[in-house]
C-alpha cells in the first residue's frame, strides 16, 4: 500500500503540473501580459468590450419540488457548464420569471464568490443566478470563446488575487471584474486564437484523463489488496 500511495502521489503532481502548464499556455496564447501582445490588439479593460456585466439575487428565493428552473450558483459552473447536481434547488416558472437576468449566447458566466474562477458559458438554461455567479454579456467585438480563456490567463488570476476581499470566503467584487484587463485582437485572429487553444488543451487534457484514469485503477487496486489479505 505504500507504494501505491507513492504512485499516486506522483500522479497526482503530474496533474497539477499539467493543470498549470494549461494555464501558462493559454496565457501564451491570448498574449494579455502588455509585452508580448501585438501592437494591432487592443489593450483595454473588459468594461469596454461587454454590454452588461452583473450578479444574481442576493437572498433566498421561494424553492419548490420538481420544476424544470433552477436556482444556481457559482458551484454549478463546471468545466465550461452549468451543471445542474442532486443538491441544486428548483423554483417555479413565476420565481424564475421574477429573479432571472437578460442572459443570452454573448453570456459567459464566473463564480466571484466563495471558489473565484468557475466559468460557463449560458446555452438557454432556465436557471436564476445567486449572488456568488456573476453574468458577462460580450459586446460585438468580443467573442464569448476568447473572453473563456482570457478569464483562465495567468494575468488576469493574478489580477484577481490581489483583488479578492475576506479571509475564509473570498469575494470579487463587480468592479474589479469590469477593470479585468484584457487584450482584444480583431475577431478573425480571436478565432484562430481559439481554435489553436483547443487543439493545445486537447493533448493536455488527454495526459490528464490518463493520470486520473491510472489513479482510480491504483485506488481499486488498493482495496482489492487489503481485501484479500484481511479475509
């Protein structure tokens, strides 16, 4: 068991290595450091390239059982998606009308409270948003696919963690994230960006897929082991 708890403490590193080199690649990628970016991308601050940028209800709307609208938060946003989970709330078709915000496929959506850096993109979900998920809706000159990885660029996390408030629950505030900075390249070169982000995460994604893969076979490994030696 030893060994194993060392084999997958190795592989557990691999991922994190991975998880940053992402990063580090997105960042390269998107060139929002000022130094590197080229001198026809437009240096600026997400407020000027959004049409709208807020959060959602900062109290407890009326829940009920078994509606098709949910009432989500910053939790719910997962790998690109809101992911609706076993203990997200229903509300009724009339909450729902009451609490929702103008949401529509320019919305990319960021948890900025409690974990800062969820992100999803909004595809139609009838969902109303609770405070720690924050709404961008992308102006004509910003696609929602770039602002997704400039959002993960080390620039803007840095950013954002000198902006970050309290010490068990952090909070981002609306204001800092209306002054993230933000490099925008004409909308061609936004979209070659993010298809050579794809094909560059795609490769790192599968590394990680295998590591994770290998751990979980390593973990039931482990019990079988301890198994067969107690009975």
């Amino acid at each position: 068991t030893q060994q194993i708890q060392e084999f997958i403490a190795k592989k557990e590193r691999l991922i994190e290595l991975l998880e940053e080199q992402k990063k580090t690649f997105i960042s390269n990628s998107i060139k929002n450091d000022g130094i590197s970016t080229p001198s026809h991308w437009r240096l600026s601050k997400l407020k000027f390239a959004i049409t709208k940028l807020g959060d959602g209800l900062h109290s407890t709307p009326e829940y009920t059982d078994n509606a098709d609208f949910y009432f989500i938060n910053g939790n719910n946003l997962i790998n690109g998606e809101i992911t609706i989970t076993d203990t997200t709330r229903s509300i009724s078709e009339q909450e729902y009308n009451k609490h929702k915000k103008n949401l529509n496929e320019s919305t990319v959506l960021y948890s900025i409270n409690g974990t800062i850096g969820n992100i999803a993109f909004y595809k139609g979900e009838k969902v109303a948003l609770g405070k720690s998920a924050a709404y961008i809706n992308c102006s004509k000159i910003l696609l929602p696919e770039f602002l997704f990885f400039v959002l993960q660029s080390k620039m803007v996390l840095d950013y954002y963690g000198q902006e970050v408030t309290g010490t068990t629950i952090f909070n981002l505030g609306l204001q800092s994230l209306k002054n993230t900075p933000i490099s925008i390249p004409p909308l061609e070169e936004q979209s070659v960006v993010i298809s050579d982000i794809k094909k560059g995460l795609s490769k790192l994604d599968k590394a990680i897929e295998k590591a994770q893969f290998e751990i979980e076979k390593a973990k039931e490994y482990q019990e079988s082991l301890i198994t067969q030696v107690v009975t």
